[in-house]
C-alpha cells in the first residue's frame, strides 16, 4: 500500500479513442488524475495544469504530427514518461520522436491499449 499515484494526460484528437483511454486510466488505481487534450495547443495548456508524470500521444493530432509538438510538450513538462501512439510506427520512428523528446513508441495495430498505458505508467529511472 501507499504506492504514488500518477497524474496523466491524454492527448488525441479522435474523441472515442480519447474517451476509452480516459476510462481505463480512471479504473486503474495508479492513477489520480487525469486530463484530454485534442490538439497541440490544448496539450501544452493542460500539461501545464496537470503537472503529469505520464503523457499518451497520438502521433497524428489533426493537421499537426507529435514530432512537431514533442519539444514544447517536453520543455512543458520535463519530468513527464511521453509515449507516442501511432497506427504507423514506422512514421513515428522516421520522424525521430525519441529524439525529439518522447520515452517510447507505441503501436495501435496488433497491440493492446492496456499495453500503451502499462508503457506510459512505467515510472522513469
């Protein structure tokens, strides 16, 4: 007992998928808090709220890539586990996300969600 919980944010612009990820973190009782952001800019501003310790990212949020985000997301919380989720993890990787600021990549196709949040909620070395 007395196990730290963590505070998330989950980040797509895709509602459902955002909503599913939501209620699974909210049964998981490693879980305090969580905030959804749907784009870039309302990323950064619940980041800034929340304080997370573990990010889920879409890697493809509207007009806009993760790649793209990754370093204001990181500046914005750089204590944070950033995991980049993505249906094409080969495009994630060319896009250098781990270079860019996130801990993992994630896959959508033929893994399970519950893997993406054992990822994210991995605690940081």
């Amino acid at each position: 007992m007395g196990a730290v919980t963590q505070r998330v944010l989950v980040v797509d612009d895709e509602p459902d998928l955002r909503r599913l990820l939501r209620w699974l973190l909210e049964l998981d009782e490693r879980c305090s808090g969580i905030a959804e952001a749907d784009d870039s800019e309302s990323a950064l501003r619940e980041a800034a709220k929340l304080v997370p310790h573990a990010v889920i990212l879409d890697f493809m949020l509207g007009d806009t890539t993760a790649d793209v985000m990754l370093p204001a997301l990181r500046a914005a919380c750089p204590e944070a586990r950033i995991v980049v989720y993505t249906a094409a993890p080969e495009r994630a990787e060319a896009a250098e996300v781990i270079q860019r600021g996130a801990d993992a990549v994630a896959t959508k196709a033929g893994g399970s969600i519950d893997d993406i949040i054992e990822l994210a909620l991995l605690r940081k070395p």
